[in-house]
C-alpha cells in the first residue's frame, strides 16, 4: 500500500482513536508531524505527547484529552489541503473555523503556525487542516 497521504493518515489516525476513546495512539513521525502535534498540544487538544525512537522514522506517541463525560476535546479534525489539490492563502483570507472556536493549521514559510499566528505575522501559507 502506497500512502499518498501522510498528514491525512496522521488526521484520521487521531479521529478514529478519540472516536474509539483510546487513551493514547501511535503515529509514524515527521518533521511536519511533530509540528502540528505541537500545536495541538500547546492550544490544549491533547494532554500530552512523546517522540519515540524506534531505530526507524520514529513514532510519536499522543495521549489524548477527554472532559468528565468521557467526550474527546477534539470534536473534529479535517484535512483542507490534499495532494490532488493543494489550497493556499494569503494573510488576508486565512480562514475562522467555528468563528474562532477552532483553528486552522497552516504550512508557512517561516513554519507551521496556527491561522491566528499567521494572521498576525502576516504571512500566507498552506492550509493543512481545521481541528475544532
């Protein structure tokens, strides 16, 4: 199996382990990866992650966030971007998600940043995805 795709694996990786209320899940790594793993844990998704080194690419190891009813903080999580059709902005037109309940995650080049970071340094990029 070929994968095309490594961030959308990466996403629907995280989607089916909140669905299934895992406590943690595996993911092969990459720079990019760790990236938005990052930010994920920085604007509090996820309660925590771990790079591992398996000798290999390496894996990165999430532990995901629930609230008190047992419902994963990430609602949603949707790859914008794909490889058949790449979607870029300017500063101006970054997109709100959710009215700015959720984020966007954005390939800059000055590194991935949020939409919100990016609106403020006013710098466009690739839109990865939405989380919410």
């Amino acid at each position: 199996m070929s994968m095309t795709d490594p961030i959308a694996d990466y996403l629907t990786r995280i989607r089916n382990a909140v669905k299934a209320n895992h406590k943690k899940v595996d993911i092969p790594a990459s720079n990019l990866k760790r990236e938005i793993t990052r930010i994920l844990y920085e604007k509090k998704y996820i309660s925590n992650y771990v790079n591992i080194d398996d000798g290999k690419q390496g894996l990165i190891r999430i532990y995901l966030k629930y609230d008190e009813r047992e419902k994963g903080t990430i609602g949603g999580i949707k790859r914008i971007s794909k490889p058949g059709r790449r979607q870029y902005v300017d500063a101006d037109h970054i997109p709100r998600v959710m009215n700015n309940l959720g984020i966007s995650i954005i390939s800059t080049s000055r590194g991935v940043k949020t939409g919100l970071q990016a609106k403020k340094e006013r710098i466009g990029g690739e839109v990865l995805c939405y989380v919410w």
